[in-house]
C-alpha cells in the first residue's frame, strides 16, 4: 500500500532531466562542526527542516535513488518540536491513510537502529486506549476494525485486563479499552539522527545553521533557494519547517499558503519510582482525560491536550524563543487532575519538569502533505498535528494539499480554528460533526432567508450549505446537541424532504459548488479541454457532459459536469472543494495562450437545484415554456428568463438523479427567483431541503461523488464510468494510456454499492465510512460512503471491492462474476452485517419516467 | 436624632439628609441648632402622621421610608449609644455592630441569604458597556470602552453617570457625581454638565453654524453621542429651559470670540463654572411653569460633586469637584498593577483645601470654618455643584425661599441657614483640572464617587481592575526549579489557585467586579459570598446605614494606539 502512495515521486525519480551524482559529494556525518561545506550552487532537491519530517524525506528520497539533495537546517538538526516530542508511536488512527503511514513508521524505526547503528530508543511497549463511556468504545472499536483488517494485531479488552496489563491504572471509571501490542516508543531526537545518519550515507549533503530566507519562484516554478549563506538553484523544494512553514510559505514574492498554526503543548516529567517503571509497561492513551501517559526512564512521561489551548507565534517569531517557552502550570491543572485520577498512585512522585513544546496544528486535522498548487516543485509537508513522530516515516507522499484555499490562510482563522482542532485531538468523532470556528465565511445570498426557516448548516471549504430544515415547533437545542454513533435524531426530518422529492418537488441551494468558465477566440478552448476531459466535448452547444478529469495515471483529479454554452465557451461545474486544485490543475495543463480565457465564476452565481417530478411544472409556470422533455431533453442547458429575472442558465441535472433542474443564477436575481419558485412551488407542495437528503438520493442511486468515494488513484473504469470515457473520440486525452491498458486488463478495484440485509436502523450502529467489507469472510475493501435510502428502507454502502489473493495476499483483476458470486459483510465497530453487493442501482427505484441522465450517471449501462 | 440614626455621617436633609448634618426632626418640630435627643416615643407619631406631608415633596419623599422604618430601629440602636450627640460619629462598621445586637435585640433573627444568582442580578441591574466601534478592523481611539455600573445604598440613589463622546470635536467625556440632599442637583448635572463641555471646546465657526442653525430653525449638528444605560434618564420638561441657557451661553462665547484655539483645561474650567452659575440663576428667576419651578430650585437647594474625565488620543483631563474620584491604573513592567491618583479629594482631609478656604474668608471665622471635618460644620465636600445654602447670601435665601412655592416653604432644610453664615459663598464648583499624557503602561482609568473610596484602598482597586481587564490573577507563576514537589502537593495547590481565580469570571463587567468586591470583600481581601450576601440583602431603607451609593465607571485605554501616539511624538 505504501509503495502505492510513493508512486507519484518514483514517477518523477524516473524523469529524463534526472542527473546522477556521484557518491564522493556525501557530506560528512550529522555531527558535523558548522558550515564544513559551502552551500552548493545547485541542487535537485532542497529540504528546509532538520526535524523528523525534513531526515524522513532526505531518508527516503536517497534510498529511492535521488542523489543531489541538500538538506537546510536552521539550527540543530532534530532541534524544534522534534526534540521536544513524547516518542509515542501509536497506530490508532481514525482516518486510514494515516493509519497506514503510522504502521509504516513504526515498522520503520524498528529497524532503523540496525540499518544505521545510531541507537533511536525503540522499543515496543503497546498502547492502550481507555474509553470511559460507550461511544468512546464504539468509536475505538470502528478503529480496531480498521487496524484488524490492515493485520495490526489489536484487541479490544476490558477494564480487568488492563490493570493485569498495567498495575497502577484505576479502572473503576471504564467500560472498556483497545490494546495494540506492537505500539512503540522512541527518542524522536534520535530516529531523527538516525534518519539523517542513513540519508548522509546515501549522499545527502546536510547543511546544519543555515537558515532559509525565501524561495525564488519563477513562472510557476521553484527555481532556487535564497539561504544566509548564499543562493542554491533547484528544481524541488520540499518544505518541512514544522511551524515555520506558514512563514516560510509567505516569504517570498509569490506567496505559497501554508495553512497552520502552532499551539503550546505541555508534558511533564517526573523523577523515577522508588522501584523504577519497568521500561515495557505499555502506554496510556485516556482520551476522556484528554492525557497521554508513558514511561519514561522509571518515572512516567504524561502530557495531554487541553479543552482551552494557547496558540502562539501568530505574528511569526524566531526559532529561539521555543527554548524559552515557560511552563504553565495554572495551565497544566486540569491535566494533572485526569492524571491523578487515572493513576492516584502517582500522588508521592517527585516533579521533574513540566515541558513546553509547541506543536503545529491544521484547520482540519490532517496533515498537509503534496505539492503546492500554486507553484510546481514546491512540495510541503507540515502540520502534523502532535503526530509528527507516527507520522514523520511515512509522509511522503503525494496527498493533496490542495484541499486548502486563500481563504484559510487568514492567520485570524487559523489562530481560533486550532484552538478548537487541539482540543478536537482528544474529542469524540461522531459521523457528520462539524468544525465550530471559522464559521459563516462564505454564505449564498439565501443564507438569512433559509436560516429563518430553519436551516441548520453545515461547512465545506469556508462555505455555509444546509444540512436539513428543521420545521418549526421541534426542541431545536435538542437537535443539535445529540450526536451519536446511531439513528441520529433528524431521521424524520430528512425522511420527509426525500419523500418531498420523490413525490413533489424540493428546493437545494447549491451555490458552493465551484464555477468555471472557459472560452477562447478560436478553437483553443475545445481543443485544450478534449486534452484534459476523458468524455467527448465536442457536442452541440446546450449540451451538457458529465465527465472526469484525469491524471496520467487515469485517476480523477476532478469529476464535473461541463455545459457548452456556444462553440467556444463551455460552463464547468465542480465539487466545491476542487476551487483550488482544479483551478490549479487547468492552470498547469492549459497551453499559455492569450486568446484561451478561463474564468472563476462561483462567486457570479447563486445554484438553485430543483428536484423532483413536480420541478418540470413549477419552472414552465414561471418561465411561461414549455419543459417537457420533447423541449427540454435531460442533459439540457439553456439561458432563460425565471420570473422577472433574465440570464438564468437552467440545466436538465440535478446531482441524485432524480428529475429536475438546477438553476444558475446571477446573484442579484437570487432572492427573486427564490421567491418566485417558492410562492409558484406552494401548489405543487415545493418546501426546502439540504445536503442530507440529496446525501441519502445520490447514494441509493449509486452516484459516487469526488472527494468521497473518487480521489486521484481511481479510475472511471473502475468505478463503472465507461461510458464517460471516449477513448476512440479521435483526440489524445490525459490517462488515455492507463485507461486502455485497464480496458484490456481489467481493473484491480470496483466500486460496488452494497444493501445492509440484516441491519436494525433504530437498535444497531450505523455505518460511517471506512468500514470493512468482507466477501466470504475475507476482508476486500472499505466503504467510502453510507446512508439511508428511504425508498428501500434499507442502509446503503459504497464502497471499493479488491481481490487479494489468498495465499500471497497480491492485488488480483475484479471481474463482474468476482463480485456477483461472493458473500458480504460489512464490520461496523466489530459487528459484521449481511450485504447484498450490487454493480448496478435498482431499476424499481424508478417508478418516475426514466431519464437520459439517469441511465448514464448511475453508472451502469445495463445490456 | 432620627437624622442621625438613619443617615450616615455625612449629611442629613430630612428630612434626611446625608452630606449635611443638619439636626432636623420633622417639620412640626422646632428647629434647633443644637438639637436634642429626641425621645423615642415620637416616632411613632413621625410615622403615622407625618408620613403624606414628608411624601408630599418629590425629591425628598425618598427619605420618608428611611425615617420611619428606621425608627423602630432606634429604639434598639439609643441602647447602646444613648449619649451620643447625632451627625458624624456614626461610622458604617459601629452600624454593623449595632444592626447585629438589634436584629437580636428585636428577636427576628431571620437569615435570609441571596442566592449567587439573585446576588448577581441585584449587581448587574445598572452594568453598563460600551466598546467603540472598530473601523476596518482597527480602533483608532485611544479609548477601547469603557465598563460602568452603580450601586444603590440610597432609594432612590443619588449617585449620576455620564458618558459621552464628542461629535464636533474629537475626544470622549466621561463623569460621576455625586448628590447630596436629594438627587436634583446631580441629574441637573449629569444631562447638562457635557453639553457646557462641549460647548466650550467648540471652535468659533462651529459655534456660529449652530447658533445659525438654531436661528433658522434647520436641524442642529448633533453635539454629542451619549452612551446610556436605559435607567439613565434625562428629564424632558426642564430641556426647553436647559437648552435656552445653554444657547445663551454658546451667544457669549461667539461674543467673545479670542479667537484663540480652546484649551481643555480652561474649557472644562469655564463649563464647571457656567454651569453652577447657571443653576443659581434659573433659581433666582424662577420659571411661570409650577413643577419647572420647583424643579429648578430643588436643584439649586439640593448639591452634587463631579468627576469628569476628557480623554482625546493621548491627553487625559481631569476635572474634579468634591470627593469623587480619578485613579490611573498602571501595569507596571514585571506585570503588577499600581494605582495613580489623578484628582485631589476637595475635602477636609485635604490640607490645601482646607488652607483654600480658610484664606477666602475673614480671620475671624477660622474656628467655625470647619468643624468636625465638615463645610461649617455642616458639608463634607468643599467644592459642589448646587448648594445655593452655602453660596447665597441669607437675604437671598429668604427672599427666594418665601417667594418660592408651599412645598419649599414647608421644608425645613431649605428654610434652615447654616451657623456662622457671615461671608458667603463658602462653596464653589470651580474644579481642579489635572492633566496626564497617556503612556502605554496607563491601561484604565477608574472613576468612582467616595462610596468605593471609603471601603478599597486604590491600590486595591488598581490591582482587582488590572486583573480582571487582562484576565490574568496576577499570582506568581508556579516554578518547581529544584525543589522537590510531589504530583500530589502540586495538584492541591493548583486546586487551591483555580478557586481563588474562578471569582474573576463570574462578571463580564469591570466595575460590577469593582462593587462585588468593595461590597463583598473580607478581611483576606477576597470576595466571601455570605458578606455579600448579606449587604445586599438589607432592606433597602436600611442599606444606607453601611455603604454609600457606589458608582463606577472604569475605562479601558487602547495600549497600541497610545505606544503609536507616542512613536509618532518622538
């Protein structure tokens, strides 16, 4: 799997332009008296940070075979927040790519001492994580299941079993506890010593004090690295400064956007034990507490992550003030209390010293990792969120970082969005919670309006969309306060919005996705976009195509809908949070030419999405034309008049797949049309509806949705989307290779849905996503995302089917028969449920006139 | 007697008044200069007979309750202190004492104790806040807000408030004051006191396009913004007469115009001045209007002290009159909080004061100047607002009194001339103007009436109000260094620390805080519930008896806009 996450940079590594080196520029060891060397005048890569992120990826790009590496560190190798961490490996990680970069860390340093001969610490104590209340071990039980499948072994275990696994926890306050033996510890200085060790040898020239000023960025592309000591050219920069990133981020011309903050962190430790800890007693993880414990040379090590933390360096500051940070210990209270209840034995232990190490932390909780999108060869990896010990091995990688825009980069933000994220580290992940800070950045004209209504609102990439609409009467703070890991409480409400779409007609405002307009004087803009887009473009103007926007590799970088407006201007919609990447990812591969325009719109216009049998109706009244389909054919755009209000682009899709339009508004109109299509809806019994209820239609009609179920390492072969790729459409296209050779050789994943069997909605745990789905007992895949169908009654998952193979555990061709044939359960939180596996949705669920759209967005085209 | 008993030291118009001593009964009883005990028993009679005429004056009916409740309290209270002649001995700590062995004596040991949240409703019924608004993200004044709050001990209070910013000149007004013999005076003050400010400060060309305004019956350029609590009122008959004096006012000084550009310190000055004078004209003239009338004289009769603070980007002036108030708060560079004392107390603790005045008249009557510590025996203030007793001359008093109507022909105080009354005035409302440059270490400005004064210490005050406006119980950080400190004794300590600073979040509020701890304060200098639970619950007739009506007012400087000031005078 990991080999997988490297592909991209093995990719690059086997770039032409590639020049080898010889061995002879090794510079010397890391213990290296300052400035032995001068700075070199170029360099392939340049890293800037000696911590454990910066060694790790000099580590590993050596021994991948990239030879002319420098790597800057300000001060000391393994000086900043590297120096200070707790060394917890620890694996119980919620989301799974991090699982799999801490298991790959930790088998890592494991051997790391043998490879290198420098001493890093290792030692394997195991982890317990203690939940004192039943969601906590629901939620460490869907971690469990995860671990499990991915062969860590994890138990989990009761309040009995802990104290025979560690003597001086009180127990009396828990329910239950997840044990994972191969949990380690290190000296995080070390491994990073030891990284640099082993990444010198290989040839990396380590440069210690030299600090870096800016990085140059010509057209797009790093070119160099402005240093105190001097200018170094480059093709790669790879920025690993911890939480000088953001700084390093701003300081050049061309600023790169960096979106984190750091916060202080506090650990205390004490003097040892009359009778010293025994050096293997596993480490405590108390995240009702909010406090980690470990042992630490016979006394203990225990920090933890406090309700009301204190970010710092907001203005920016120098790396010296980090040695003078001051303990709190007014501050540290609240944690020494969970301490002390956890383990009251501790009472008559001496203090040694409560340290305080700033961590960095990001506006989402997950580090930030892959290229910039605003400048080629800038890669960044940063914002580990306290993790960066289980993380620092396996980062390297080519996950987005794109996700963040312009928007997060407001150090106001940043600064009250990590003061809620630290806390959220210890903080119980229920499905669907959202972040609190930061709120109400981008709104829809309509926000005040639905707000009155009742909207309760959810947020995506800094815009406001609404969940659902609670109807007036309902105990409101009771709605938003109950979240849980079964049938939430707003299974009603969402019930009767879906029901409102199938039967009449409702309202979704869709503003927030993302809006592009591309046009050119000539054929450019076709030209360019048959290149970049898998599906024929090149239809009559008013026609709109769904369609993927690929990668080399066949992956989809985006999943749109494009509308050709004339013959040389088409409209792209995206998923809301492709304004970045995909703007991005255009800029790159658009031939620089004049006369090719392409614009960001989503601000001009406010969406309006009409769904339901009853839309055709409500729209011909106020547009006094015809809709039906002889006029209007699914698939459809058109620029119209809607009430008073002229320019309204209406297209024939509405996301679900149920029938309906979505209207694009200009934003002045929106309040207008608002009105009019809901004083003109009241007879067709029109009423509001959110993202919940649209969430519940697209999965029970199997539409998968980019950022879910479709990333970049997904192909449309392998999520049934042939159909959308027109591999003999005459033109060369991105990742057309890599589709035919999957065309010819199959696919080695397929997106199946799959109907819970035997799942009480009201008495069971609901799926999530992420859940295990097991064919025949084994485990195949993980769900990408879940819901209610309210039509079949019945819990629907999507999810990815791989075939291992039973003996050597490779990665097998999925065939239709592979997934018709085989059994499914699908394991939430270690309770396994019967599943049907389908490739294709429910025709029954069609008891509508069937449309164009339908047929080919649900993906499967039946013979 | 009654007076005494029921009044503080302070003053007695009874009336009932507080700040004057004056031995008044009711008035059937003779008057007396130096009066006698009066027995017991005839207050009874006070009560059920005397009640509707001692009502029958607005301004003064607030005190009837104070008579006669306090009446069946003297019984017990003559037990203990017999002998003692009324007036000044009274001291609100001796009360204590004797409200104790009273409430026993009388045997209704009720213990009735508010709960946190009724103790706070009581404290935050007058809190007031108000934050200047930011533009573009930034608060270019040198002012962020300001917290305000009072509390009563009299029913109704005499204490005032003021805040205001200007609108035709830059800076921010803001006072309290203080009234004695009734409230008149000060609410007089408090609606009129910023306008003479203003006023005074206002260049010519302004002057002269309001003046033209006014004479063309276009819209006034509005003069200044309040900022008031809702019990804060201003009265709507007396505006049309206010108005016109003001007017005449602003006439004079386009008359005068120097020409030169206004000094604050002489425009607050001159507007203090003005002002007074103003108020003992309108009295003197009188007004064909009854209850306008009345109102007039009730105020000129009755007295107030002010404390005004004018805040503009970096200069702070205050103007005081009496025993109100102004404390700078400094944080100091390790992070402590010292106070700054910006205005003398016109007292006669005051030696200057005292000084003062004894040269503004004969040598002859240097021993009846002062007397027990008050204005001719009488006034604690030397400086006030009002007072008309203290400023006319006898034949003036008279002559307005016997004019006036019933109401003050009936009552004693106003007919009642003060002993050794041979040089008049004795009082005036002339202030003393204190200016300071603010520095980046001024990070507030406390003003309150003597009723905080007497209870905190102002380095208490600087202290209480530093802490809570950073947030921070400025408490040593705790550093284990090399002792040897067990997990165990560490969290003990933390606990005993997070008690003592829970108290600081209970209030958004600066000066709520303020009250809570001067009402609430023990002997460790920390707020102890019972204690306050305790004065507040007193009835409210009785409340007077061991604390003063408390206003506050504590302004919070912006420290970045004064350091750029600062940067830019350099």
């Amino acid at each position: 799997m990991f080999l997988r996450l490297l592909s991209d940079i093995q990719w690059r590594a086997a770039h032409p332009k590639w020049r080898r080196m010889t061995s002879s520029q090794r510079s010397t060891s890391t213990t290296a008296e300052p400035h032995p060397l001068s700075l070199p005048a170029q360099a392939q890569v340049v890293i800037c940070g000696g911590g454990i992120v910066g060694t790790s990826v000099a580590y590993h790009l050596s021994k991948m075979g990239w030879k002319d590496i420098v790597l800057l560190e300000q001060g000391r190798l393994a000086a900043g927040t590297t120096r200070f961490c707790a060394g917890i490996v620890s694996t119980a990680r919620p989301v799974s790519i991090e699982l799999k970069m801490a298991h790959y860390s930790n088998k890592l340093y494991e051997q790391l001492e043998q490879e290198t001969g420098v001493q890093t610490g290792y030692m394997k104590t195991g982890s317990i994580s203690l939940a004192q209340t039943q969601d906590r071990l629901i939620s460490l039980k869907r971690i469990a299941s995860s671990l499990n499948v991915m062969g860590i072994p994890c138990e989990i275990i009761s309040p009995k079993k802990v104290l025979q696994l560690h003597p001086l926890i009180n127990i009396h306050d828990l329910v239950g506890a997840m044990y994972v033996p191969e949990d380690a510890l290190v000296s995080s200085a070390n491994v990073s010593l030891a990284l640099a060790t082993a990444a010198s040898r290989n040839g990396v020239q380590i440069h210690e004090r030299t600090s870096v000023s800016h990085i140059t960025i010509q057209k797009g592309q790093v070119t160099g690295v402005e240093t105190d000591r001097g200018r170094i050219q480059c093709e790669y920069f790879v920025n690993c400064a911890g939480q000088w990133a953001y700084e390093l981020g701003h300081s050049g011309e061309e600023p790169v956007h960096i979106p984190l903050h750091a916060c202080e962190h506090f650990y205390l430790l004490t003097h040892p034990f009359k009778e010293p800890l025994s050096s293997s007693l596993p480490t405590i993880v108390d995240p009702d507490g909010r406090i980690y414990i470990r042992n630490w040379q016979g006394g203990i090590l225990s920090g933890g992550f406090e309700k009301n933390p204190k970010p710092l360096f907001t203005e920016g500051r120098n790396q010296l003030e980090i040695q003078n940070l001051q303990e709190d210990w007014d501050h540290f209270g609240p944690l020494l209390s969970a301490l002390l209840r956890r383990m009251p034995g501790l009472e008559a232990l001496q203090i040694m010293q409560l340290v305080n190490c700033p961590e960095s932390f990001t506006p989402d909780m997950r580090c930030i990792m892959g290229e910039s999108p605003t400048a080629r060869g800038y890669f960044v990896l940063a914002g580990m969120n306290s993790a960066g010990v289980s993380y620092g091995g396996g980062a390297v990688s080519s996950w987005r970082s794109k996700r963040f825009g312009t928007l997060q980069s407001s150090r106001t933000f940043l600064r009250h969005r990590v003061m809620e994220v630290m806390p959220l580290m210890c903080d119980l992940k229920v499905p669907r919670w959202d972040f609190q800070t930061g709120r109400q950045l981008r709104t829809s004209p309509l926000y005040d309006r639905l707000d009155a209504q009742g909207a309760r609102w959810m947020e995506k990439h800094g815009f406001e969309r609404v969940k659902y609409f609670v109807p007036p009467g309902n105990d409101l703070l009771d709605l938003d306060h109950s979240k849980t890991f079964y049938k939430p409480d707003w299974f009603d409400i969402v019930g009767s919005e879906v029901k409102c779409c199938k039967e009449a007609v409702c309202v979704i405002d869709m503003s927030s996705f993302t809006k592009f307009e591309i046009s050119s004087t000539g054929d450019q803009a076709l030209e360019s976009l048959q290149y970049l887009f898998s599906n024929d473009l090149d239809v009559p103007v008013g026609h709109v195509v769904h369609t993927g926007m690929l990668n080399e590799k066949g992956g989809y970088e985006n999943d749109c809908s494009i509308a050709r407006l004339s013959k040389r201007s088409f409209f792209m919609i995206s998923p809301t949070d492709q304004q970045v990447h995909c703007w991005a990812w255009l800029k790159n591969h658009l031939p620089d030419d004049s006369n090719l325009m392409m614009e960001d719109v989503t601000w001009k216009y406010t969406a309006l999405n009409l769904i339901g049998p009853r839309a055709v109706d409500v729209l011909s009244e106020l547009s006094y034309a015809p809709m039906t389909a002889e006029h209007f054919p699914s698939l459809f755009c058109k620029e119209m008049s809607v009430g008073y209000a002229n320019g309204i682009r209406v297209m024939s899709i509405t996301h679900t797949g149920e029938p309906g339009f979505v209207l694009y508004i200009p934003i002045e109109y929106a309040l207008h049309v608002y009105n009019e299509v809901m004083n003109m809806g009241q007879k067709y019994g029109i009423r509001n509806a959110g993202y919940y209820a649209l969430r519940s239609l697209r999965i029970e009609k199997f539409f998968a949705f980019w950022g879910q179920d479709l990333d970049a390492f997904t192909t449309p072969m392998e999520c049934g989307r042939e159909f959308q790729v027109k591999l003999d459409k005459g033109i060369q296209f991105l990742g057309q290779e890599a589709l035919w050779e999957q065309k010819q050789n199959g696919v080695y994943k397929r997106f199946t849905m799959f109907i819970l069997e035997d799942h009480d909605t009201d008495m069971d745990l609901w799926p999530w996503w992420g859940e295990p789905i097991f064919r025949n007992g084994r485990y195949v895949g993980k769900t990408t995302s879940s819901a209610y169908s309210y039509t079949l009654e019945r819990h629907v998952c999507l999810g990815f089917v791989h075939h291992f193979d039973e003996k050597t555990g490779e990665e097998l061709v999925v065939t239709t028969d592979f997934i018709n044939q085989g059994e499914y359960e699908i394991d939430i939180a270690g309770q396994r449920f019967q599943a049907k596996a389908k490739l294709y949705p429910f025709s029954s669920l069609f008891t509508q006139r069937r449309r164009k759209d339908e047929v080919e967005l649900s993906g499967y085209q039946r013979e | 007697m009654l007076a005494a008993s029921c009044c503080d030291r302070r003053m007695c118009v009874c009336p009932g008044p507080r700040r004057i001593a004056i031995p008044v009964r009711s008035s059937r009883l003779p008057l007396l200069s130096d009066a006698m005990p009066a027995p017991a028993h005839l207050f009874p009679l006070i009560r059920n007979c005397e009640i509707s005429r001692l009502g029958s004056t607005a301004c003064y009916c607030h005190h009837k309750h104070l008579c006669c409740l306090s009446s069946h309290f003297a019984h017990s209270h003559f037990r203990y202190a017999p002998q003692k002649k009324f007036a000044a001995l009274y001291r609100p700590k001796e009360h204590f004492n004797h409200f104790i062995h009273a409430r026993d004596y009388a045997s209704t040991p009720q213990r009735f104790y508010l709960t946190p949240p009724q103790v706070n409703s009581i404290l935050k019924a007058n809190e007031y806040s108000f934050k200047v608004p930011e533009f573009d993200g930034k608060n270019v004044s040198s002012v962020l807000g300001f917290d305000s709050n009072q509390l009563p001990a009299n029913a109704p209070i005499e204490d005032r408030r003021s805040a205001a910013t200007c609108l035709q000149t830059r800076g921010m007004l803001l006072g309290v004051f203080d009234g004695h013999a009734g409230c008149a005076c000060a609410q007089a003050v408090s609606e009129r006191l910023f306008y003479y400010i203003a006023v005074s400060l206002l260049p010519h060309e302004t002057l002269l396009e309001i003046e033209n305004a006014v004479e063309s019956g276009r819209a006034l350029l509005p003069i200044l913004q309040w900022h008031k609590h809702p019990n804060d009122y201003f009265s709507k008959e007396a505006s049309k007469l206010y108005f016109n004096s003001l007017r005449t006012y602003w006439q004079e000084l386009i008359d005068l115009n120097s020409g030169e550009t206004t000094d604050v310190r002489e425009a607050l000055v001159n507007a203090f001045k003005r002002l007074d004078s103003d108020i003992s004209l309108e009295a003197q003239v009188g007004d064909p209007n009854s209850f306008l009338n009345y109102l007039v004289l009730r105020v000129a009769f009755s007295g107030a002290t002010a404390c005004v603070a004018h805040v503009d980007g970096v200069d702070l002036h205050i103007a005081n009159t009496g025993d109100s108030r102004a404390m700078l708060g400094v944080q100091e560079e390790d992070g402590s909080w010292s106070a700054v004392n910006l205005s003398y107390d016109h007292n006669a603790q005051n030696e200057r004061e005292v000084e003062r005045v004894r040269m503004e008249h004969p040598k002859s009557e240097e021993k009846s100047l002062v007397k027990q510590d008050r204005l001719l025996g009488l006034l604690m203030p030397f400086r006030a607002f009002g007072d008309v007793k203290f400023k006319w001359s006898i034949e003036l008093q008279k002559r307005v009194v016997e004019s006036g109507p019933d109401q003050l022909n009936d009552n004693e105080y106003t007919k009642f001339i003060p002993p050794n009354y041979h040089t008049p005035p004795y009082l005036t409302a002339e202030p003393e103007v204190i200016h300071h440059k603010l520095r980046p270490q001024d990070k507030f400005l406390v003003l309150a009436t003597d009723g905080l004064w007497e209870t905190m210490h102002r380095q208490d005050v600087a202290r209480i109000v530093g802490e809570y406006l950073t947030g921070v119980h400025h408490q040593q950080p705790i550093a284990v260094g090399g002792y040897k400190v067990t997990l165990g004794q560490m969290h003990g300590l933390l606990t005993e620390r997070r008690a003592r600073i829970s108290s600081v979040f209970e209030d958004q509020n600066a000066a709520t805080h303020l009250i809570r701890h001067a009402v609430g304060n023990n002997e460790f200098g920390t707020v102890d519930h019972e204690r306050l639970s305790k004065m507040l619950s007193l009835p409210e007739e009785l409340a007077r008896m061991y604390r003063d009506d408390i206003t506050i007012t504590v302004v919070q400087f912006n420290s970045h806009v004064i350091g750029a000031y600062q940067n830019e005078e350099l």
